[in-house]
C-alpha cells in the first residue's frame, strides 16, 4: 500500500466516517467544510482525532483545514462527501483550483460526475482531471458525539466509475489503497445508475406519509416502514432503474440482490424478505418529516436524472415521474425544474452510442 494525501470535502455522517477510514489506514487525511459548517467541527479541529466506534473502531487522527485551496493542494485524491444536491455548490468552488492530473471522487454520485464536468467546461478552465463516481456511501454510520461516530455497517464491496473511463487505471491505483479491492465499474453511468438511494428511499417515504407527518420522528423507516406491500412497490420503481442500465448494457444491481452481495442482509426472493433481515439498519430512524432528504435529495437529483436518462434511451419510467410528480405536490416544490437534468449534465439529446462514448472519452 502506498501512503496516500487525501482531501474530504464535507463534514456530516459519511465524510466524517469515510475520513476516519482513511486515516486508520495509515494516509494523510485533511477535512474541509463549508464555512457555514465550520462550528460543527470545532472538536476535529481541536483535538485532531476522530473516535470511531462499531463496524470501524479506532482513534483516526485527521486535519481539518480551513481553506479549501490549500486543503487539495497536492492531494492523490479529492473525495467529496456530501448530499448530492450540493455537488454543484462544491464544482463551482474546486474548478478555479484544480490541476491536471488531479482526481476528484464523489461518494456517492447519481450521475453528479456528468454535472461536475459540464460546470468546469461552461467556465472554459478544463484541466486534465478524473471525476469519479462510488455508486454508494459505503457506510451505514451516525455522528454520535462532536468528534465520534458510530458505524452500524460497512459495505463488503465498494465499487467506482470512472470519467472519463479511459483513465480508469490512473484513478484505482489511488482508490484500491483506500478501499482495497475496490471494484472497478465500466463508467459513471454505471455507477451512478448503482446508486439504489432513489429508489429505495422515495417511493417509501411517500407511502408512509402521513405516519412520518404523524409520529414527528418517532418513526423507523426500514422496521415500520418496510411492509411487504411498501416493498412491492419499492420492487417495482426499482425494475425502472435496472431497465435503464440494461438499455446501456450496463450491470445494475437491483435492491433484492444489492443487501447480500454488500454483506448486509440475507438472500430472499422479494425485497421484503431481504430487508427485514439487514440488522445494521435496525433502530435507525427514518424521516422527522416529509421535507427530509429522502425526498428534497433523491427526486431532484436522483429521480429525476434516471427518469429523464430513460426517457432519452425509451425506457419506461412512469413510476419515478409519477413520484416527482407527487413528492412536487406534498412540498409545493418543481423537483423537475430545480433537479439534476439531462441538460445540466451536458447529455441531452445525446443517442445511446454517443452516450457510451462520451462517459469512455470525455
């Protein structure tokens, strides 16, 4: 293993416990944060460590910087963890600084790699950088105290696209030290597309609503949640999902198969069978309300680029518009028009071919 410089950009659940990772690894760890999140990682800037418990246990030693310029200078990689919808709010702050040879990662991604290219090239600086997608926050985890987490679950697999995937090799060299093993995707559709979030997430919060608007918290999504009917439903969203990918020739996993392949839960026949036995998500606790992520995250920027991808390739994705439809109505919000598009993404109109060559060649 060769010792890494790494740069996460974020400081909420994941980048705190993907951070921790690397770091207990043995590489060079810096964290940066907007600086409106500055306060929350005052205990990581004054004790340098982070304590980690559960699934990863150790005393992660890491260095929160303050300016972001000097946090990715010289890095082997950038791995930006954040709620997709603030992609664009770190592709407008990194491009004035980076370099080539530079390897931005997001985790995860939604296809917010085709986003993050499009920006640097509208501003007319386009250094000869990777923008990576890992197709999953590799962890199930919880800040549970100004420097500690608590991670319930690990991914046993944690999977990467690469754009433009001509430079796969490049990029894996980095990531397989921070994740040994990692599993190479053909591109960032592929990755982005394995992103089961939107699917998973979406349609269940919407059939649980008015439990969600009732309990003011005191709701678990997955335990509760989770019925068999629910997951029914959930199945079928997802089918819309994989059908875009097989529409690319692309290896997508579907949620049933998704908790056992990542050593999360048993093997079963129906989405319900497969959920109800992933212990780490036990006792978590879903949405406090319906403008929770599961909504305001995964419509505009997961749903809403899957459906218009399928749409644009003649992929049925009636039940992920009917959900950007009805998640739209429940806020008062255009989840459309204020989402991840196929325009911004730099991708309309573009023909399956010259989709593939695209994502291949940049």
């Amino acid at each position: 293993m060769t010792r890494r410089r790494i740069a996460v950009l974020g400081g909420g659940n994941g980048a705190r416990t993907a951070a921790a990772e690397y770091a207990l690894r043995g590489h060079d760890v810096v964290m940066f944060d907007m600086p409106q999140f500055a306060d929350a990682m005052r205990a990581i800037v004054d004790s340098g460590v982070i304590h980690a418990r559960g699934e990863i246990t150790g005393t992660a030693s890491v260095r929160v910087i303050e300016d972001l310029g000097q946090a990715v200078q010289g890095t082997d990689a950038i791995v930006i963890v954040v709620p997709t919808m603030h992609h664009l709010d770190y592709a407008r702050a990194l491009t004035p600084l980076l370099c080539d040879g530079m390897n931005v990662v997001l985790m995860p991604g939604s296809l917010g790699s085709l986003e993050f290219v499009e920006h640097m090239r509208s501003t007319g600086h386009s250094p000869d950088v990777t923008v990576s997608e890992i197709a999953a926050l590799p962890y199930a985890t919880r800040i549970t105290g100004p420097n500690e987490i608590t991670v319930f679950g690990r991914r046993k697999v944690v999977s990467v696209g690469v754009f433009p995937s001509q430079q796969t090799d490049r990029v894996v060299a980095v990531l397989d030290d921070l994740y040994p093993g990692i599993q190479v995707m053909a591109n960032v559709l592929e990755a982005g597309l394995n992103n089961p979030n939107p699917t998973l997430h979406c349609l269940g919060v919407l059939l649980s609503a008015s439990r969600i608007e009732y309990s003011h918290g005191e709701f678990y999504y997955y335990e509760e949640g989770m019925t068999p009917a629910v997951c029914r439903a959930i199945e079928a969203i997802d089918r819309e999902r994989i059908n875009i990918g097989r529409a690319l020739d692309l290896e997508i996993m579907s949620l049933i198969d998704t908790y056992p392949a990542m050593g999360y839960g048993p093997r079963g026949d129906t989405f319900w069978s497969v959920i109800r036995g992933v212990s780490a998500l036990n006792g978590i606790k879903g949405p406090s309300e319906i403008g929770s992520r599961y909504l305001t995250e995964d419509v505009p920027i997961g749903l809403t680029i899957f459906s218009q991808l399928g749409t644009q390739l003649g992929v049925d994705t009636s039940i992920m518009r009917s959900v950007i439809t009805l998640a739209s109505a429940l806020l008062g919000r255009d989840f459309e028009a204020e989402g991840r598009t196929v325009q911004r993404c730099g991708i309309a109109a573009m023909s399956r071919d010259q989709l593939l060559g695209f994502v291949a060649s940049g």
